[in-house]
C-alpha cells in the first residue's frame, strides 16, 4: 500500500530469490556466481582494523606517521561535511527540490509496464530484433537465424550512451551483455541445443551502434539504417590487444601465436563515454562461457583460473561444441583473452574494437574518464563480485584537447600506458561501533584510503609478480597487496560538478558468514542484501592523488529500518531503494542510480539523489521498470532520460512456451529487451 510521499509498505511481495533476482537471471547473466565460494580467498586484512590494533580512535585521527597518507584528503571531506550533510527545513517536511528533480517520486510497485512520474512520456527506442544494419529482416521470433540476428540490435542490452552526432543526432552504443535461451527459442533444450541455436547466441552478444534522431514534432528518439554508422559487433568480430600486455605469452593460443588478436565480446556489462567520443565497455561475466576448466592441472594456471571463478563441466551455452576455443582443456590461454574492457569507436566504423590491457583483467563493470588537472586521464574501474576490489587507472600521457584529426588520434592511445591502482580503505570509528546496525558515534561511516600502485607500463610493483602477471592476473596482484574486500563494485562515476567519485556497491550476503569477513566501516552490514553507495574524494581534489577521503552517501535499503542511512536526510521523505547498480550525473550534479535486484519486493528503477545542499541524501524514484527487468544504461540529458530495459519477464516459471511479461508490445507477444526514453514535453527533465 503506497502513502502520499511515494513511499510503500514493504514487502509487497517475497522476491524470487535471496536478492530479488530470479534464478532464470542468475543462471543465464553469471553462472550462478552467488552460490558459488567467492572466488577471492585471500586473507588480506582489512586495514582499519589493522590500524585500530596499533591506535585508539582518537588516536588514530592524530596518528599522522599512521594517517599521513590520507590526512589531506580526509580534511577536504570532512571540511564540506556539515554543509552537505544537511536536511529539510522543518523535520516530516521535505526542502524545495533541488535544481533538476522537481518531479512526483514513483512509488515502488509490481506493475508490468514502465511507470514514470506523472506529466511524462515514455518511448520504445529499440528492442531486441529490431534492424540496426541496412538489408535485416524484420524480426520473425519464430523463425530466428543467426544471420538475421547479426543485423538487428541483440539481445539483453545493457549499458547504453550516446556519441553527438549532429543537431538532436546521436550515435547510440548499446552492450548486449548475454542471451537467455530459453526465453529466445520455444521448446529450447538446454542440454542439447541445435548449432542454430548456438550461432544466434553468438550474434546476440556484443554491442550495436545505432544512429538516433529526435523528431521535432513529437520529442521521440527514432532509429535510423544509416548505411556508414550502423554496426553490429559480436562474439565473431575480431579485437585487437593494446597496451603492455598485448603478446604476453598469456595471451596466445593456437589460433592466435602473436597474442595480439582476439575474437569477439561477451559477458558485457557497463561502460562510458570517452571525452573523444569512443564508447568504453566492460567485460563481466565472461567465466562462464567457457568449459571443462578442471583439465588446468598444472597449479599454478589452475589457481589463476580459480581465482576468476572456474567453470567446470560443459557449459551452459554449450559453445565448445561449435568453437574449441571455449574448451579450456585444449586452449586454456583463450580464457585470459577475456575480461578486459574494450574500446569502440563509434565515429570511425571501420575501426577494429580494442582490448585494453593497461586496465587490468577482472570482471569489469565498466569505465568512465576523468581528465586530472595536468591533463592526464583517469579510468575508474570496479571488479563485480563479492569481495572484490575497487581500482583506478591514470594514463602516462595527456589529453589533447580539440577536435582535430591528429588530437583524436592521440587521445584514443591514452589508455594504452600507465599506472593501475587498487584501493584501500580505513575507517575512523572503533570496531565495536561497526556492525550494529547503527551509525558510528561520529555520525558517518566514513574515513580515509589510499590508491596503492598495482604495475606501471613494464615495471610491477607487486613483489613476485611480473608486470604481464599484474596485467593478465590483476585479481591475485590486488590480493597480494591486501586492498580492501568490497560488497561487489559495480559502477563508478566522478561527479562532473563537485569532482567527487561515487560507486555503487550493490550487495553481498556472504558478508559476515562462517570463514568470511565480517562487517567493516567501507562495508558495514553483515550478509548485505541491499547494498550502498560509496562517496570519496581525492587529495586536494586531484584525480592523480593516490590519498583520498570517503563516506557513505547511502545505505540501502527500507528506510524505515535503523541499517539504513540516507545522507543525513529524514527518511520518512525517502524511496525505499535497494541494490544500487548503473550511475549516471544530470547537468547539477544530482546522482541517477539504476537498480539490479531489489531486495525489498518492488520492481526495479531509476532513482535520482542530490549530493550537496539541504536535499543531499533524498533519493527520489523516478521511474520502475516491467516484472523480471532490471534497469540498466542510464543515460541522463537535459530534455530525456534513456534507460535499457534488460531481461523483461524474467521470473522463474518463464519461457518462450510460458511469457511472463507481454512487454513493450502488449497483447500475447514475446518480451523483448529494449531502450525506452522518458520525457517531458516541452520541458527538461526533472524541471
């Protein structure tokens, strides 16, 4: 029963699965990493506690030999504290809204449609077989082929961000991040699908780029079959390698002895807009398309492969039936070609997509830039699973600003040298104050952290690994430095406003268990179901800085709960949100956060936050996606908002011989993936 301030009495219903995703969604997107071990079995302690064995917590903050590291940057944050912590005016009564969200909160809800705030417009850009290359077949979902598929935009498609192109002309880049089968085919059987069946997998994997136009009259987004841009990239499509570690004997195999070619893209899930106008995309998921990883005896390479997550057995696609390069016990090296994230070049189709090894090898949830003060770049990087690691990465050389053939040219190598970092966090309150389901006595989890340098072009500083270790096997490197186990990095983004960074950490309810490690200031919850979004900034606001001061913006989940902290502001004016995933900025410098699973019932969104002022901390829902979907991709102008609508009707119960969902086309039709924009006419979004 929703109230008059959008919030609902939760749950509304007990979700499908632990996390609120359906175990349709588990098996098909990531082989069912969650029950499975966490693949991170490092003991690497976790620093705060460290430091508070050595020091009180008054002490600490004085501990400059302890501390120095971090002191800058934990002053400017705390310095800003007071301001932005703030809350509304009077308590039970919310303050003005803030520039660019003046919109009626969505209430949480179990409709199967698309529901945006009241005034708005919503449109299906594209779906799942809808023709991207000029010459495809109009979509016939009983008569699939591998060929038509290869021309028509693929399947799940996840991270989404437009490339300008043009007055209201944008070059629109999707992921297609995995196939669910059994929602593709009627009468799909898994343990032996036909070579069709295999082949379609192949080309609804990858990416699509896809030419968008605005009509004037109506406001809609409208795809168009341009001859020169449209593109369809694939498992097919054959990469480059680029960066210190292309041609690491770790990266050939028998079909490719120079290490430096590799084919196809898969398991991708988010990504970024270069300042050059390419399209950043992280491989994820990609262990599971593989087979028989239990013939890697050798132990050496068997504990390389374990610590990505080995897949045993057949796999659950069944590639390696058509493709031995998805065999590990014939080419294991194939598995170190993925994992990577990729380049596109949107503007130059002919272009060969790029696997940037300079960015380390995890399971990436995407990239997105910064330019620092001196005009290098830095890539922000989260590795997506339990216990994993946040990173960042800033290039050698500089950016080169204009529009120039030799500028753009330049700017396209910067990812290809420089240093890797991961991260390390310390918390400033006692450890008794931590995992009681309460904020610290200080008011905040918060603290200080420090980037530590993982590999630097050739040189490693890891002791006993060698820079192509660091690169091809950066989990183990991360390990071996103790950085800080994270509740699954997802997305991280700089605030184009403030220059703050912000990272979503979606869950983990393994934190706390038996041999597990417990609560900690950066991850506060045991067996974390909700998640929360981590606030830092970097000393003296220098993206380069390898010292930096964090907080929490949020702790997930029922506000109604006392686990959940929502910026400081009265969570009674708050919607429930629970599993932060996809981040996104508007123009203010208001945070948009995309869901993946809500834990608490409802249907999954697109929320948006304000970071600074009197609202900080006020998570306004702004739209819910249909039953089974999840929101990816926001993409957040100043008159429309894209979200993509991933795996529609993904419940458990559901195929092609039984649909949940009739989305986006109503009536007895099949549910397709799609990219919908929401807007209001006449008028910017959230104003």
């Amino acid at each position: 029963m929703s109230t008059t301030d959008g919030r609902i009495d939760l749950p509304l219903l007990p979700p499908n699965h632990p996390l609120g995703r359906s175990a349709l969604t588990c098996q098909y997107r990531c082989s069912n990493a969650c029950s499975h071990e966490a693949p991170n079995s490092s003991e690497n302690a976790y620093f705060g506690d460290v430091v508070r064995s050595i020091v009180s917590r008054r002490g600490m903050l004085r501990a400059g030999a302890v501390l120095a590291v971090a002191g800058a940057g934990a002053t400017a944050l705390a310095g800003t504290a007071a301001a932005d912590r703030g809350r509304p005016d009077k308590p039970g009564k919310p303050a003005p809204a803030p520039k660019g969200l003046d919109f009626q909160a969505v209430a949480a809800n179990r409709e199967d449609e698309l529901v945006v705030p009241p005034g708005y417009q919503s449109n299906v850009v594209i779906r799942w077989g809808d023709p991207v290359l000029p010459g495809a077949p109009t979509f016939d979902f009983d008569n699939q082929t591998a060929a038509a598929q290869a021309k028509q935009f693929g399947f799940n498609n996840d991270f989404c961000g437009l490339v300008p192109f043009g007055h209201d002309r944008w070059l629109m880049g999707s992921n297609h991040e995995y196939t669910t089968e059994s929602a593709m085919f009627r009468g799909y059987n898994a343990a032996d699908p036909t070579d069709e069946q295999i082949k379609i997998g192949w080309t609804g994997h990858g990416f699509s780029v896809v030419v968008v136009e605005r009509e004037h009259r109506t406001g809609k987004l409208v795809p168009k079959l341009d001859r020169r841009y449209n593109r369809r990239i694939t498992v097919q499509t054959e990469f480059e390698f680029a960066g210190p570690a292309a041609g690491s004997r770790f990266l050939r195999t028998n079909a490719d002895k120079t290490g430096r070619k590799v084919f196809g893209t898969f398991g991708n899930c988010a990504g970024g807009v270069t300042p050059w106008g390419t399209i950043l995309s992280g491989e994820e998921n990609f262990n599971g398309y593989f087979a028989n990883g239990e013939a890697v005896t050798d132990p050496a390479a068997q504990a390389r492969v374990a610590r990505y997550g080995t897949p045993k057995g057949a796999s659950l696609r069944k590639w390696e039936r058509l493709d031995p390069r998805f065999d590990l016990s014939k080419d294991p090296n194939e598995f170190n070609r993925h994992g990577w994230v990729v380049e596109i070049d949107p503007l130059e189709p002919d272009a060969k997509p790029v696997k940037h090894t300079a960015l380390g090898r995890f399971k990436h949830e995407g990239a997105t830039i910064q330019i620092a003060r001196d005009g290098r770049v830095v890539a922000y990087l989260g590795d997506d699973e339990r216990f994993d690691y946040v990173y960042k990465f800033v290039s050698k050389e500089r950016f080169a600003p204009g529009s120039s053939k030799r500028a753009r040219a330049h700017n396209k190598t910067l990812l290809h040298e420089g240093t890797l970092y991961v991260a390390k966090f310390t918390g400033d309150s006692p450890a008794a104050e931590i995992g009681t389901g309460t904020l610290p006595a200080d008011g905040q989890f918060d603290g200080s952290g420090q980037w530590i340098p993982l590999v630097s072009g050739d040189r490693s500083h890891v002791e006993g690994f060698t820079a192509e270790e660091v690169y091809v096997f950066t989990r183990l490197a991360a390990d071996k430095v103790g950085a800080t186990k994270m509740d699954r990095p997802e997305d991280v983004q700089p605030n184009p406003v403030t220059g703050r960074v912000y990272a979503a950490l979606t869950n983990n309810t393994d934190r706390g268990k038996p041999g597990k490690e417990g609560p900690t200031e950066i991850n506060p919850r045991n067996g974390n179901r909700h998640g929360h979004v981590l606030e830092w900034e970097e000393n003296r606001g220098d993206h380069t800085a390898t010292a930096f001061a964090w907080r929490l913006l949020l702790v997930c989940g029922d506000p109604a709960t006392s686990d959940t902290y929502f910026g400081g502001y009265d969570k009674t004016q708050v919607s429930p949100i629970s599993c932060p995933d996809n981040l996104a900025f508007d123009r203010y410098g208001n945070l948009w956060i995309s869901t993946d699973g809500n834990a608490l019932g409802s249907n999954d969104g697109l929320f948006a936050v304000p970071t600074t002022g009197a609202n900080r901390g006020q998570v306004k829902q702004f739209l819910t996606v249909p039953l089974g979907a999840e929101t990816c991709g926001p993409v957040i102008e100043d008159d429309f908002v894209l979200v993509s609508v991933q795996h529609p009707g993904e419940l458990d119960g559901a195929s092609a011989d039984n649909p949940l969902t009739h989305w986006p086309d109503g009536g007895t039709s099949q549910p397709r993936p799609s990219v919908a924009q929401v807007w209001k006419p006449g008028r910017r979004v959230g104003c």
